[in-house]
C-alpha cells in the first residue's frame, strides 16, 4: 500500500507522505491524507498536523502566500497547526499563519482565513473586497517592519522536483522566531 501511495504521488507530480515528513512536516498518528491533497511543498516545515486528523480529498494547506512577492519582493509565510482530532471537508483551503483548535470539523470548500478555536464546526467561503491593493502593500510594509523577515536561505523550494537541502537549525531558527512573532513572518 505505501508502495502504491509513492507511486501515485510520483505520478501527480507531487511528493509522497514520507517526502514531507523529510522536508519537516511535522505529523501526528492516525493522519488520514486522502488524494489530491495539496500540502505547501515549499514550507511544509511550518506545518503541524495533530492525531486523529483526516485531510479529505482535495484539501490545500498554505504555508506562504506570495501575493505581496511583486511589490515588496518578499513571500508572506506563517505556520500553520491543526490540532487533534480534526476533519477538514473536500476542497477545503486552509490559509497561512491558521490554528485549528482540537475537535473541530471543518466544512467541505471552506476557506479558512481565521483561527478556528476548540470544539467546533466551521462552514463556508465568502471572496469580498476588502481594501485597495495600494493599502494592502503599505499594510505588509509596516509588518515587515514588525515581524521576522528571512532571506532565500530560510526556503526549501527553489523551483526545482528535488528542492534543495536547508541546514536544520535555520529551519528552527524560522520555526522559533515565527512563533515568537504571531506565528507570521516574510521570507524573500
């Protein structure tokens, strides 16, 4: 079975289960990743998965967001922690910088743009608009400000399959300084 999981993987074009658990993923037991699950590549290292967790088909965890890369050339990342106990619907999109409490179900296609607290069910996606891009870039400007900024050093992706290899202790280093800082940083 482990066997047929890699192969498809390989297939998609996608690293299997235990490539992200080498890459940093940090994983609990009783993790059920179903297909077509997208878990940010790039920066899985950011991302914690508790027990008895089931990701459904087609689920997309986000570790960076590199909506502010043209204009400030620096990607938004934060960590990411779903915790024990947790189901989280087909199609579903969990954003960067994201805790979902324990005991939490988390409705098909929902976009998770806030932290989901213990104990609850969580439903919907609603895309509004909510400021000009000119006060959004000035808004990411005063957190890089605020907030650990990292250099091309900090990120595992560098456009290829194969990725390149980061030295653990500044994987730490990222991990320690985020979650010193709301969980939310820039990366370049």
């Amino acid at each position: 079975m482990k066997f047929l999981r890699k192969l498809v993987s390989r297939i998609r074009g996608s690293l299997s289960f235990d490539e992200l658990v080498q890459r940093g993923l940090t994983c609990g037991e009783r993790v059920t990743i179903n297909s077509g699950c997208l878990i940010d590549e790039g920066f899985v290292h950011l991302i914690k998965i508790g027990n008895d967790v089931t990701l459904a088909p087609r689920v997309t965890i986000l570790a960076h967001d590199a909506s502010t890369k043209h204009w400030l050339g620096y990607t938004k990342i934060g960590l990411v922690k779903i915790g024990n106990n947790v189901f989280v619907g087909s199609g579903s999109i969990i954003l960067p910088g994201i805790t979902v409490g324990d005991n939490v179900v988390i409705g098909a296609g929902s976009v998770v743009t806030k932290n989901i607290p213990d104990n609850c069910v969580a439903v919907g996606n609603s895309c509004t608009i909510v400021g000009s891009i000119y006060e959004y870039v000035a808004k990411q400007k005063v957190l890089m400000e605020k907030l650990p900024v990292f250099d091309e050093s900090y990120t595992h992706y560098d456009g290829t399959r194969s990725g390149k290899v980061v030295p653990e202790l500044k994987l730490l280093e990222q991990k320690q300084l985020l979650s010193e800082n709301q969980g939310k940083g820039f990366v370049v």
